[in-house]
C-alpha cells in the first residue's frame, strides 16, 4: 500500500511541476528582451539597464522591444538617459556642430 501512496504521490508532484512548466508565458517580462530606444531617425540598441542607461521619470515611452520584423512595441516608460563615463559601442554619438 505503500508503494501505490509513493507513486501515486510522485506521479501527482511531477504532473504539476510539468504543467507549471508548460503553461507559463514564453516571452515573459519585456525588461530581459534587447531593447531599444527612438534617436528620432530610428531605433538604436539600448544596453544595459543601470550600466548604459537609465529612464528618468514621466510618461514618455523609455524604450521599445521589436518582434524582429520591423514592429517596435513599448517596453519601459520614462525618459531615455545614457548614464555618465560609460560607453557602448552599440550606441551612436552624436555630435553637435
């Protein structure tokens, strides 16, 4: 009778951590995608959030993440901020003249 309780047991915490696994979001929170921000002439990779850049407080759209065909769909909200005395590679300068 045991052995019937262990598997029967055993059985049911696999089922649920199976159906745990297969039913959660596959895309999740959009802050773990690359993102990118809008330099107003195109979307340019963000890096990394607190080291690169950061979005200051109000309610313009900080950043975006693409579905990978051209669609940009907001992702953070604020300001977009490079932080100080870091650099990207990814991330064009723009010089004033």
């Amino acid at each position: 009778m045991k052995k019937i309780k262990w598997t029967i047991m055993t059985l049911a915490i696999l089922t649920s951590v199976g159906g745990a696994l297969a039913t959660r979001p596959t895309q999740g929170d959009c802050r773990f995608a690359q993102q990118y921000y809008w330099a107003g002439w195109g979307y340019f990779p963000t890096g990394q959030w607190g080291v690169n850049y950061f979005c200051d407080a109000s309610t313009n759209t900080c950043t975006y993440i693409t579905d990978g065909v051209g669609h940009y769909y907001p992702c953070r909200i604020g300001d977009y901020r490079v932080l100080p005395g870091i650099t990207n590679s990814k991330v064009p300068i723009v010089k004033k003249k």
